[in-house]
C-alpha cells in the first residue's frame, strides 16, 4: 500500500500500487475551477496516466499553471497533428515557434502546396471531431533504437535525428488512433481534455490558438506582431540555408566536429545585423530634415541588451559617429521608493521604479547641448549616487540608452520621435527540437539568467527560477506592448547556444534541492538541455553577448 499526500489540501490517503495519478485526483474529490491537466510527483511534473509505485507527494495542476499548460498546447499540437495527417496524407506540419499569443505553425500538403483558408477549415473540423471522441493518448516505453526505426520507417527523420543523439537509453513515445509522434513531456489522458482552441489561416501557415492562461475559458486574445514574425522567419531561413532547423541535425554537425563553424557563421549574422543597425542609424544621423540623436535599445531580461550596446557602439564609431551611453537603471528611484508587489516583494519591473521625470529633464537638456551630470545607481546601497559622470552632446555624438524600459513612451514623453531610432533585442530562439517540439524562447533568457546570476554570486539557480514568474509577468506588462514600435529588432539566439550553455548549466541546476518548488523547474530544464551535444565555450568569441551570461567578455559591466 501506498501512503500519497496531496498538497493541493494537505491530506494523506492509502492506495494501492500502480495506481495512477487520475485515480488519486478523483478520489480526494479536490474542487477546481478549471479541469486537472497534470500533476507534480514530488515536484517533477508527470502525466495523470502515470503510475504511483511509491509514497509520494503530489499536487495537481490546471493550465494556469506553467507545467499544466505545457502539457495542454503539446496535447493539442498531437491533435493537430493527427488532423493534418487524417485530412491530408503525407503532408508535413512545422510547428515553428510562438506568435501573437498562439503558435505559428507551417504546413505544406504532399503537393508542396501551403493550406488555403478552405484547407485549415477541414484541418478544424477534423481536430473537433477528435476531441468529440476524446481518443486517449497512450505512452509507449522503448529502446531508443527501436523507437529510431519506427520513426524512420515512417519518414519522421527529425524525431530519429533527436533520439538517435540524445543519448538515452529507453525513450517514451505516444499514439493517438493510428497516428505516432514524439513530445519531451506530459500530455493529458485523452483529446476530450482540450476543449478550448483555434486554428486559422495566418501568413503562409496556420496559427494554433492556445487558451487565456488568465481565463482558460476563451482563447487568448490574438495580438499582431508582423515585425516579430518577420524576425522569427529571418531565422527560419538562415537554419534552413544552413541545414539546422531541428536539434538533431545541430548535434549532428557538431558531431562531425562542425560547432566552431556553427559559432564562427552564428556570430558572423549577428555582427552583420549590428553593422546594418549602426549603418542605417548614421544615414538618419545625417538626415536634414529628421537628424536621429537617441538610440533607445530595449528587451526582457537576458535578452543581451548591455552587449549589444557596446557592440553598436563600436560600429557606430566604425561609422565616423561618437556615441555615449548609459542604462535607465541609474535612473531607479531609491529603494525605499522602489514600488511593490501586494506580498511586500519589491517590483522592480514596474515603470515607477524608474525616476522618470527626472531621466527626460536630463535627456532634453543634453539634446539642447548641454552638460549633464548622470546620476549612477548603486545596487548595494539601493541609493541613485551622483559621482562625476558628465555627459555633453556635441558634433557627430549620439546618446544611446538601454533598458527594460528603454521603449516606453511614458520615458521620453516630451522628446520628438524624429530624434529617436529605437531597438528591441530578444532571444527568438527559431531551431526547435524536432518538427512538432518548439524551443520556448524563455527557457533560453532563464537559461542565461540563470548562469549569470551564479556566477556574479547574486543568486542561486532556486532564487532564479523562484523570481522568474514576476519577472515574465513584469515583461508582458512593461516591455512586450512597446516592442513592436522599434525601428529595427534583433534577434541575440544562436542555434548553437544550448549546446554551449549546457556545461554551465548542469551544475548549477543539480543544486536545486528536490524538496523545493523551484525544482519542478530546475528538473525540466535539466531534462531539456540532455537533448544537446555539449559543446566547450572555448570558441565562442570575447565579444560575443553569450559571454554577457557565461563570462570571459572583452566588455567592461
């Protein structure tokens, strides 16, 4: 017999062994406003069809959760999955990355042809009817190598290349109906589960609609991001030119001894945008009528906004123009001023931390040539010290200011558009890990955070994770309205980087003590990254943003 305690009320029951996660739901009769969807096993997240063969504690998720709607939008990408296959056979579907709150997904029938609006209506109703049946999604356990021929008998090459390199031993594998497919995580029991989607015609593709995180009972609201997308796509053609769309064909190549010339040809394309940003800056330096002299450069947390300002900077220079920089954190108010969260924890997110009457006053007085002195901001202390820094605008100089809030217009209110060139910087992470299993562009930027907040000594990878969520809220708040207002984005990926990061991750996230939340998910991490071939940071290059997290920067912070 089994002694299992639920955290969701603190009870403990007796079962017996084998008895599945759906089972003990059921039998402490929790009340949820929202359908279970998964559950954590002594803080790692399982299936509801997994089965309990030891006392355990577990607590059950719906997908207001970041575990439970994993397993939600995977589920439903089988679902759709098994439509585009039952409506059109031998057609490949690419579910490609995240997008306007859905997911962007290209699709092209045996005929090479993309869906009309017709085709995905079909591709609906077939999803619809799926679900009506509630077909039940079924796990199957194997020999990694006799899952690779399955795979490549039926032509699915991107899952065998994975599996074939990710060194595991027994691989899991799921059916729904005759339809085979692949997911590095839990799904839900059966298709009846997902009640709430959309699929419609969005640029050359589909677009999977995914259910409000806030109110799971209507579909997130759709959001236009044309310059987002076209950033995303750039990258999906370059890993194409390249021949690295998936994580297998990565590991690959740096199995053949490929990963300096990953690294070289991956920084060459960043160092290659930087100088078309830096060029077209000059030309609207220049420009008579609209002369830019503010260079706003933004992007969430980890994104590699500090070294990418110094690297602009040097093209600038390279350009024959002066620039001089600093961040709107030396723009915090006090700490004490600092606002919070309803629990007592300091927000620093929040637009208010920033004194932002105080950073236009001087950003206007410098724009009228004058000398300014900027104030520096002293993290320790939680003070905004005022130490000497002098800054003047004058012939062929421009001021570039980066920041979280760097975009928002409440900073630069009074400040005329004409003299502004703004960038956003991201982590659009666009190689996925087979066709059906995207990467989540956050797990990159926690992955840095992660490792640079260890290095520095400020956090340890549970204070991290713990922090994350605030930090993701802060950044749908304060940062993501304003990123599609840039004049020019830049994506700060590499297809290489997980591979890199690998080796200082580990360790890190192996610390997390398993009796903690964070290592729900520390665990999913750890799991995440075995899927690459570590590769040694010894080729990545001095100035390179990845040496921002992992360290050995030419660059002064």
């Amino acid at each position: 017999m089994l002694q299992i305690r639920c955290k969701n009320n603190g009870l403990t029951k007796t079962f017996n062994e084998g008895v599945s996660l759906l089972e003990v739901f059921q039998s402490f009769d929790l009340d949820f406003p929202y359908p279970a969807v998964s559950a954590k096993v002594n803080n790692a997240s399982q299936g509801l069809k997994f089965r309990l063969w030891q006392n355990r504690d577990v607590e059950f998720v719906d997908v207001r959760d970041n575990s439970g709607f994993r397993a939600y939008v995977r589920s439903l990408c089988f679902v759709l999955y098994k439509a585009t296959q039952d409506v059109f056979p031998d057609s490949r579907l690419y579910m490609e990355h995240p997008i306007s709150h859905g997911y962007f997904c290209n699709f092209k029938k045996a005929d090479g042809q993309f869906a009309s609006a017709d085709d995905v209506k079909r591709i609906e109703a077939r999803m619809h009817e799926i679900i009506d049946l509630d077909m039940p999604f079924r796990r199957t356990e194997s020999i990694t190598e006799e899952a690779v021929r399955i795979f490549r008998d039926r032509g699915l090459h991107d899952k065998a290349r994975l599996l074939e390199t990710s060194g595991q031993i027994y691989t899991d594998y799921y059916t729904l109906g005759d339809t085979i497919d692949y997911y590095y995580g839990a799904l839900v029991p059966s298709a009846g589960y997902l009640k709430v989607f959309g699929i419609e015609k969005y640029q050359q593709g589909m677009l999977l609609r995914v259910p409000d995180r806030k109110n799971p009972t209507q579909l997130a609201p759709l959001e236009s991001q044309p310059k987002t997308f076209d950033v995303f796509a750039e990258n999906v053609r370059w890993n194409v030119i390249m021949g690295l769309q998936n994580v297998g064909a990565v590991n690959q190549a740096c199995l053949r001894g490929e990963a300096s010339k990953l690294i070289q040809v991956s920084e060459a394309l960043q160092e290659k945008k930087i100088v078309q940003i830096a060029e077209e800056i000059n030309a609207r330096y220049h420009d008579a009528e609209h002369p830019v002299r503010l260079v706003l450069i933004t992007g969430p947390s980890s994104s590699g906004k500090t070294t990418f300002c110094k690297r602009l900077s040097i093209q600038l220079m390279a350009c024959g123009l002066k620039p001089i920089s600093f961040s709107t954190d030396d723009y915090f108010v006090n700490r004490v001023d600092t606002p919070k969260f309803p629990d007592g924890r300091y927000d620093f997110e929040n637009i208010k931390a920033v004194d932002s009457a105080t950073m236009e006053r001087d950003l206007k007085a410098l724009l009228d040539g004058k000398k300014v002195e900027i104030p520096e901001y002293n993290f320790r202390t939680g003070l905004r010290e005022y130490n000497g820094k002098r800054l003047q605008l004058g012939e062929g100089k421009i001021l570039l200011i980066e920041g979280i809030h760097a975009l928002n217009p409440t900073l630069t209110a009074q400040i005329s558009d004409e003299f502004k060139y703004k960038v956003y910087i991201s982590t659009l992470t666009a190689i996925s890990l087979d066709d059906h299993n995207w990467i989540p562009t956050r797990d990159n930027r926690l992955l840095r955070r992660i490792i640079r907040d260890y290095n520095s000594g400020a956090f340890s990878a549970r204070e991290t994770i713990a922090q994350w969520p605030s930090v993701c809220e802060g950044e749908e708040k304060w940062i993501y309205p304003y990123q599609e207002n840039a004049d020019a984005m830049f994506n700060s990926a590499l297809n290489i980087e997980f591979a890199v990061l690998r080796l200082h991750a580990e360790p890190i996230l192996a610390a997390v003590p398993k009796n903690c939340p964070e290592y729900s998910e520390a665990h999913r991490l750890m799991k995440f990254i075995h899927y690459f071939i570590p590769v040694p940071d010894k080729e990545i290059p001095p100035t390179s943003i990845m040496r921002e997290f992992v360290g050995g920067s030419s660059f002064k912070y």
